[in-house]
C-alpha cells in the first residue's frame, strides 16, 4: 500500500496553467445560479488576468406567437438583455477585470454557445449555473438541460456551478 502511495506521489506533477479565457453563461430568467456563476468567473479571472467573456442567450421559444413574430417586440427584448449584460460588465470592471466582453445571441442557448460564441471567443473554461432539481422520493440532483448540453458539447473545460 506504500509502495502504490509513493508511486501516485511521484507521477503527480502540478504544472496547472491557468485560464487565460473565461466565459460566463448567465440567464436572467435563473439570476440566483447565473449570479452564484458569475461571481465564481470574477474570482477566477481577477487572480489569473484573465479575460472574461460574459454571454446572454435570447431564449425565442419563450416568446409567443404574436412577439416571435413582431421586429419591435423582439428589439426591445434584446435592448433590455444588453442593458443587463453591460450591468454585469461594469460589475466585472469594478473587480478589477478590465478585459471584458459580453455577447448578446438569439436562439436555444447552449447550442447558441457551442456554435457561435466558444469559437468567436475561444475560452479556456465555461461556467455556468445549474438549477438544483431534487427528484422526487429519491435524493438524487440533476443539472438543467442546458447545463448539461453544455458540459457534454463543449470543446472547452466546463464548471457547472449551484446557488
């Protein structure tokens, strides 16, 4: 059992490079899990001098028929998610991370983040929030969908982090 122990010891090397590229999926709709992400990429960028990459997907399956459909409705809504990312921009400047960009996208949001913002922005990691969904009579927890499509499809390393 020694022998096995100095062996892991010596094959165990800590040459961790840090993120130099960190993006952050936040989704207003869960803003405690997308918040509790957030915080964890400021405290991952700030320490490394890492740029940070801040994302928003304009969900339009949440839109009924008649605002799917209307240009101003659509405009409007998509105004409103740029104004709360640049509230997320200016927080992250505020910490002391003054390399920032925020990406504003329509469509299914992990797809829409695999596809258009990870190669435009090239991170090194991706976090992103997870609501807790307890089965019942069970006392097992499974990420969202989205968190799951996520770590499953990204070319990038994936956190996945709870409220």
């Amino acid at each position: 059992m020694i022998l096995q122990k100095k062996q892991l010891d010596l094959d165990f090397k800590t040459n961790f490079k840090p993120f130099d590229r960190i993006l952050v999926a936040v989704d207003e709709d869960d803003s405690k899990s997308s918040l509790a992400a957030f915080q964890y990429a400021l405290a991952l960028a700030k320490p490394n001098l890492a740029a940070l990459g801040i994302v928003s997907v304009l969900e339009l399956e949440d839109l009924n028929v008649f605002e799917t459909f209307s240009p101003e409705k659509r405009n409007q809504l998509r105004e409103n998610l740029t104004v709360d990312l640049e509230r997320y921009v200016k927080k992250a400047q505020e910490n002391g991370i003054y390399d920032v960009r925020s990406f504003v996208q329509e469509g299914k949001p992990a797809a829409t983040i695999i596809s258009e913002i990870i190669p435009e922005f090239k991170p090194d990691v991706l976090l992103c929030g997870s609501k807790t969904k307890p089965v019942s009579n069970a006392k097992k927890i499974f990420i969202g969908s989205q968190a799951s499509y996520l770590a499953q499809n990204a070319p990038c390393s994936v956190m996945v982090i709870r409220s």
